[in-house]
C-alpha cells in the first residue's frame, strides 16, 4: 500500500493498494478501482474512513485481483455540503488517473452508503474511461429534509447513464426511505431499457453488512461484486 499525499490540506487524499508483487512502473498499467466512503462524518472525529478495517479489506482485495485498489477520502460533514465533497472525488479521481501504473482509461468508481447520491455526477455525464460504477447498500434518493440539491438525485441521473454498466448491492434490512430510494433507482434504470444494471441482494444484509454482519452471505456478497466490477476492469483491458 502507498498513501496519496497533496499539498494542499483541503485537497483529498487517499490510499492506493497495488498487488504484492508490482511497484509503480514495473509493468503495464493496471486498471484501478476507487472507493467512496458514506457519510457525513462529524466534524472533529479523530478517525479517517480510509482507515477503518472494512475499506482497507476492499483495497487489499482488489489489489490481490489483480487491480489498483485506491480508497478515496472526502470530507462531507453535513449532507448540505454534497457539492463541496463531490468537487474533492472529481479531483481525487484526477489524481489518481495520473498515478503511476494506473491505466487512466480503465477505472472503476464505487460508492458506499449516502456517496450513493455523490454518484449522480457520474450517471448523468458518465466519460469515457469510466468502465463501470457499483454501490453498496447506497442512499440514492434525495429527500426534503435533506436540503440537498436536486442535482444529487442518484435516481434522476441514472436515465442519463447510457451503456455505463452499473452493480448495485441493496440489502434486505436497511431503512425504508433507503430502500425506496433503492427501488425507485432500480425502476428508472429499467424504464429507459438499462439492461448492464446488475442488482444482487443481500436478503439478511443491514446497512455496513460489510463491517456488522460476519456471515457467509455477507462475505459472498463482497466477493460477488468484486468478481463483477474486475471482470469487467479486465474485460475493457483485453479489449484494447
């Protein structure tokens, strides 16, 4: 693992896990996937996302896929400040296209909890070195109360994803106004024909099945769409 570092202490920061057996400029670049921790995090809390257990286990499985695993921090403390987190991923997701033995047209964005309305900039203007999109257990609606602008509406955007395909973790015990969220996603996907949604549940599964549920479907689970966002990093590899 290599930490990412910037100058600029507002800037985001990250942490990149790289197979055992590479370093940066030994081989061709590999294809990365970056993850997006939930939120809002309160202010003055003294521990970072991209430390916890459960984000240092995604980045050091997809590392030992065969891909660079990067766990991308941002720091939203309210759900009124989306705008200013989603400025820090696009600039993140920048950085690291520009790492060394990243291949900067083959990168995998996935989204954890309420990122999921972080998520829409990227449905609604997908580019082109995204091959592909995944959230877990992910808030995708926006809702009243929140004072979030409509422009992070996840369930909005995704008719304007096109051939993005995207694999979207929901599980059977969240809370109702996420599962809604959820469905109301899954619903517009299918009404404009969006037939690369891949939607596997997780009946038994609560919101952070990852970090709370030590089950063998919880461990499935994460292995399951792990499989599905490398095949698909390797596929577009090939491809080339």
């Amino acid at each position: 693992m290599t930490p990412g570092h910037s100058t600029d202490s507002s800037a985001p920061s990250f942490d990149v896990y790289r197979a055992p057996d590479t370093a940066p400029g030994e081989d061709a670049p590999r294809p990365a996937v970056v993850f997006v921790h939930g939120g809002p995090r309160p202010p003055g809390v003294e521990w970072r996302p991209r430390d916890q257990p459960v984000f240092v286990g995604y980045g050091s499985i997809a590392a030992a896929a065969g891909v660079v695993g990067v766990v991308l921090e941002h720091h939203m403390s309210s759900l009124a400040e989306c705008a200013a987190a989603a400025d820090e991923i696009a600039i993140g997701v920048d950085q690291v296209r520009q790492l060394p033995g990243v291949d900067p047209n083959r990168v995998a964005l996935w989204f954890f909890s309420e990122s999921g309305l972080l998520a829409a900039d990227w449905l609604k203007h997908p580019p082109a070195w995204l091959t592909c999109l995944a959230s877990t257990y992910p808030v995708l609606q926006t809702l009243p109360e929140w004072g979030v602008e409509p422009r992070f509406d996840s369930t909005l955007a995704v008719s304007d994803s096109g051939a993005l395909p995207i694999l979207l973790t929901r599980v059977g015990r969240d809370r109702p106004e996420f599962v809604s969220g959820v469905n109301a996603f899954v619903e517009a996907a299918h009404a404009t024909n969006l037939d690369i949604i891949d939607v596997p549940d997780v009946p038994d599964g609560q919101h952070g099945f990852d970090m709370l549920d030590h089950t063998g479907e919880s461990r499935d689970a994460v292995s399951r769409a792990m499989a599905w966002v490398v095949a698909r990093l390797m596929a577009d590899t090939a491809a080339d």
